[in-house]
C-alpha cells in the first residue's frame, strides 16, 4: 500500500514522463497519416490537445514534488526538446504546445517536505482517473490502427511495428495508472525485458528511416538492434541473465547515439525521414531506462 507522499511523488513522476510520450505518439500518428486517412489524423490531434490540457495540470501540480536529481534526469524533457518541437512544428504544420516545455523547465524540486494536503491529494486523483479513461481511449484507437494497417485498410507511413510499439507503451501507461489508483506499489514485474525490447524497437526503426546513404549511422544502428535482441533473449530464456551494469552501459551508448542524431537532424547535419521529435522521445525513453535501472 502506497503512503499518501508515495501515490503523490510516484503519480506526478509517471505522469510528467508518460503525458509527454503519449502526446507525442498522437502527434507522430496525426504526422504520418496521408489524406485517406484523414479522420484519424483529426482523432490523434484531439487526443494530443487532452494529454496537453492534462499535462498543464500535471506541471501546475508538480512543485516541490519531484528531486532535482530526478527532475533533471533526461526522461522529462532534453537539452533537445524544445528546439526539437519548434522545428517539427515546422515540418508538419501540427501545433505543438512549446510552452508547456518551457514550464517544465521551472518545476521547482523537492525541498524537504511534501506540500501533501487533503487538495492535492484530490487533484492528484481527479487527474489519474481523467488519465486512465483518455489513456483507455488511447489504447482503443491504437489497436484500431493496427488492426487496420496489418489489414491494409488503412496506409499511413508509420511502420506497423512502430503503431504496436506505441500501443505498448500505452498499455504500460494503462496498467501504471490503474496500479496508482489502486495504491500499490507498481514497479511491473517485467519492467526489464520491456524496456530492452523497446530499446531494440527502436534501434530498428531508425534503422529503417535513416536515408539510404546513411551507412555509417545504418550500421551503427543496426548494430544495437543487435545488442538489443540479444538482451532481451537472454532475459526471456533466463540463461546469461544480462547484469544492471550490462544494460546500463548499453542503454546509455544507445542514448549517446540518439542524442548524437537528434542534434545532427536539428543542425541538418543528417538526412533522414525522421523527425528529431521523435529522436528525441526515443531518447527520453532510452533516458527513462537508464533511470529505472539506476
Ligand atoms: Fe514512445
Ligand atoms: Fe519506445
């Protein structure tokens, strides 16, 4: 059972990390559908507006809440973020809420007591419960897309393994939340094996959307996807159990990568059909890792 300091610090901390990344998965879908599609570029853009009004929330309710150390561990936002969201504005035309960036760079740490009171206990509820019902709905719309993408009912320039990636990690979100509002303790079991299999995920899709004549940055990537594969096989079968120190040197290489493309895209110093949006969620979700693991 959770302390009410707990279900306050651990809430904020998900939410502050995973808004971010379902709001972001909304803007990728909204970005890569062509024109048949239409309808679900709409509905993705209505799921980014009610993760960014609940995101606004979340910052307003995060002062005092979270460690320095934490606040500025790389899972949040980058050095990148906002450069990253400007640009990609830019790209697609969809309009990206820069603003709620800038004030998450001035969420005040944790100074010695929690501001717990009867109010933000309840705003921290009101907030998870309207999480978990969008995030449900998130999780439907997703699945329809995958569905209809293996299907062929429906083109979009994402790939199918990206749209059951991002479904994944919605579902992960789901189970959080539900884990929060019933004040348990909610590290999943198999936390490990996922974020190694995501960090694979990754790999490969950068992989594929680098252009062609980007050999050395392919290899490179190719190369984790690898390195990626073998862990996870090696935590599933449970022979050669990969140590912490292993994967934390391998998630903070692949991070270094990710970084490196992210300022390169952001310098137009790398071509590519990858947004450094996207580079850079990847990168705050290799940064997630390196955080857990620690
Ligand atoms: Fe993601
Ligand atoms: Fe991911």
């Amino acid at each position: 059972m959770l302390s009410t300091e707990d279900y306050i610090r651990l809430s904020i901390q998900h939410n502050l990390f995973w808004i971010r990344i379902m709001k972001e998965h909304a803007i990728f879908i909204e970005a890569t559908m062509p024109p048949p599609g239409r309808q679900y570029a709409l509905q993705a853009g209505r799921f980014r507006q009610n993760y960014d009004r609940l995101m606004r929330l979340t910052i307003r309710l995060s002062n005092g809440v979270i460690k320095a150390d934490d606040l500025h561990s790389g899972q949040f936002y980058t050095q990148y973020t906002l450069e990253a969201e400007r640009q990609t504005q830019v790209s697609t035309g969809i309009n990206i809420d820069t603003n709620l960036t800038q004030m998450e760079h001035c969420i005040e740490p944790y100074n010695k007591s929690l501001p717990i009171n009867a109010y933000m206990e309840q705003s921290v509820g009101a907030l998870n419960e309207n999480l978990l019902s969008l995030t449900n709905s998130f999780v439907r719309f997703k699945a329809e897309l995958l569905e209809l993408r293996t299907t062929c009912g429906l083109f979009t320039m994402m790939y199918t393994a990206d749209i059951e990636h991002v479904l994944l990690e919605a579902q992960r979100y789901q189970k959080i939340l539900v884990g929060l509002q019933n004040r348990v303790d909610l590290t999943p079991e198999d936390d490990i094996i996922f974020w190694t299999q995501n960090m694979a995920g990754h790999a490969k899709v950068m992989r594929g959307e680098l252009d062609p004549t980007q050999g050395v940055l392919i290899n490179q990537a190719n190369a984790f996807a690898n390195t990626f594969d073998t862990l996870a096989n090696e935590e599933i079968s449970g022979c050669n159990n990969p140590t912490d120190s292993t994967l934390l040197t391998e998630t903070q290489d692949i991070a270094g990568f990710k970084a490196m493309v992210t300022q390169d895209l952001i310098h137009c110093k790398v071509q590519a059909i990858l947004l450094s949006l996207y580079t850079d969620h990847l990168l705050r979700e290799a940064n997630h890792f390196i955080w857990l693991l620690k």
